[in-house]
C-alpha cells in the first residue's frame, strides 16, 4: 500500500511538472475564460433551442392564417368577418348587439 507521503509526492510532482502546469492552465482558461467558453457554447445553445421552440410555434400560427386567409376569400364568409368584427353593416340596415350581463366587464 501506498502511504499519504508517497501520494502527496505525485501530486507534487505532477503539478510540478511545467507542461502539466501548462497544460492545467491551459484548460481552465479554455473552459472558463476563452470567448468561446463552455459558458457561452452553453448559452447559445439555449438561446438556439428556445429558438427552435419558437420557429414551431410561428409556423403553427402561419398555417392557422393561411387557412383562415383562405376562407375569406369566399364573399360569405368574409361578409359574416366583417360583420362580426368590425360590426359593419349594409344599407338602410339596423344592427343591434346584445351583450349578457355575465359578458360585460364590471369595472
């Protein structure tokens, strides 16, 4: 068996050792202090993954609008949109909305 005086005499060599003193520098300033850190790879892989997250969301809504553009273009239901968004209305034509008392915001 190896005793502590042996053990502390390899560490103490090893560290004495100028191209593993190099060496261990070397990787501390490359994983910590370098622009292109382990830090920042893992940031920016974040930031890329959130991204992706985002790009699936906008190209749902993407397709939601492209059909909902397509329905409008049949005259009907563009009239029924107008109507009922911009409560527009034709000609010599009353409109009357109805709101329940439960639908109304209390302020």
């Amino acid at each position: 068996m190896e005793t502590s005086k042996t053990k502390k005499k390899k560490w103490r060599r090893f560290l004495g050792n100028k191209y593993a003193l190099i060496l261990l520098v070397f990787a501390v300033w490359m994983l910590f202090f370098d622009t292109n850190s382990l830090l920042v790879h893992k940031e920016l892989n974040d930031e890329i993954k959130e991204l992706d997250n985002n790009k699936v969301y906008f190209q749902q809504e993407i397709e939601g609008d492209k059909e909902f553009l397509e329905k409008l273009k049949d005259s009907s239901e563009l009239e029924k949109f107008a109507r009922e968004t911009y409560f527009l209305k034709k000609e010599n034509e009353e409109i009357f909305i109805i709101e329940h008392e439960d639908s109304i915001q209390k302020k």
